[in-house]
C-alpha cells in the first residue's frame, strides 16, 4: 500500500503537469523540518497560468478527496501558495521564483527534479 502522503504528492504533480507547469521540483523535508514533509515548487509563464496551474491542483486534489487547508495569493498570481499541511504546492511566475529561490534555502534538502511525465530527472542536495 502507497504512503498517502506521498500519493497527495504524486497527484499534485500530475495536476501540475496538466497544465504544463514548468521546471517542476521536489523539496524533500522529511527529517529535516516538522511543519511539512514536501515542497512542490514550479513556475507558470505568465499570472493566467498561474491561476491554472492552481485550479488544476484544487480541483483536482478535492475530486480526490483532500481539501487544502490554506490557499495564498490566489488574487495576485505572482506566487500562489496551496498548503495541504504535508504537501505544499509554490506556483511561482518566473521573477518571484528567481527572486525567493526556496530551493537555495532548503539548500540542505534532496532535491527532485521532474521531467514533463512525471518521472524524476535527478536528485541533488
């Protein structure tokens, strides 16, 4: 039987990748931080793919059955943040990824890149 948390993760992905989400990455947390065990990080082109990308994961999550407990910055597109308390989802544009750079501050955490089919590209630290 599959962790739920990480199926919660691997169908966020899958929500992502629908909407042709870019540059998708995993930012492991388990044994490093305790409010949450994985970051979904990704990039939309512009603030309507945004928004896409984070109905798409919505949507999708609550057909699953999960609800997230706090969505942030939906109105101003720039960096919706999708909280599901294990799982949360940063759907950035392009200059407000590059300009927070979670990946450098969660330096220390395994990090896994997606390719467009789901299939992990690598894992760097």
């Amino acid at each position: 039987m599959s962790d739920p948390i990480e199926t919660i993760r691997d169908r966020c992905i899958e929500h992502l990748q629908s909407r042709k989400a870019e540059d998708v990455s995993v930012i492991d947390l388990r044994g490093i931080a305790d409010f949450s065990d994985f970051f979904i990080v990704c990039t939309g082109g512009a603030d309507t793919q945004v928004r896409a990308l984070a109905d798409a994961v919505i949507e999708g999550l609550k057909s699953d059955g999960h609800r997230p407990w706090q969505v942030e910055g939906y109105d101003t597109r720039k960096w919706i943040l999708i909280d599901l308390v294990d799982v949360v989802v940063h759907i950035f544009q392009p200059e407000a990824r590059q300009f927070y750079g979670l990946a450098r501050l969660w330096g220390d955490a395994p990090i896994q890149h997606i390719q467009d089919e789901g299939v992990p590209a690598e894992i760097t630290n």
